[in-house]
C-alpha cells in the first residue's frame, strides 16, 4: 500500500504556531489534489484544506487567514502551516492525498496530534 508519513504535531499554547509535514514523494507531482483534514475527540472528520493540482487552495472558514496548506515538490512533502492557533484547533490532523486512475483512489496517513492549550 501507498504510505503517507506525517509529523510536526504537539503541544503548543494559544497564538502559538505549528508546521505538519505529510511525506508522500510520490503524490506531489502526480497531478492530484491533496489536502489536510482533523478529528476533534468524540466529533466527525471535518476538511480542513485542499491544495488541487491546477486550482488556487481551499480551507475550512474557522481557520481561513491562519492556515496555510502548500507542497515541496522536491522533497515529496505537503505542509500546512498553522499560525495563531486556538484551542478550538485542537484535534488529530490526518494527511490525504489521491491517486491512480483519474485521482480516483484515496490515501490516508496516520494521523498526528496537535494540541492547544495553556
């Protein structure tokens, strides 16, 4: 299987900021979309943002002028930059990338931890 390997999560106080990093060399030039998502205990998987192959990006309104999603192509990675980080955006943030046929198929990675408090 495919594999999407994240990092960047943690501990982080209120205004604070936080980068996650999703490797996946293979699908950062495969003319996919890719994009972020995040969990919040006991709530739904909700969207967070998408960078598509040939579009400007998309985000979720909560965080729209604090986020920012963007790729490394030479390095195979997806980021998104967190700034001016609330509580609220405490939650686990899951990596999804698409690929094969048609970007038919999706990715997950395993999620990593952000967490903002005092």
């Amino acid at each position: 299987q495919e594999q999407l390997v994240e990092s960047g999560g943690g501990l982080v106080q209120p205004g604070g900021s936080l980068t996650l990093s999703c490797r996946a060399p293979g699908f950062t030039s495969n003319g996919c979309s890719m994009g972020w998502y995040r969990q919040a205990a006991g709530k739904q998987r909700e969207w967070v943002a998408t960078i598509p192959n040939a579009a400007q990006p998309a985000y979720t309104g909560s965080v729209k002028g604090r986020f920012t999603i963007f790729k490394d192509k030479s390095n195979g990675t997806l980021y998104l930059q967190m700034n001016s980080l609330k509580p609220e955006d405490t939650a686990m943030y899951f990596c999804k990338a698409r690929g094969h046929g048609t970007c038919g198929t999706d990715y997950w990675g395993q999620g990593t931890q952000v967490t903002v408090s005092s």
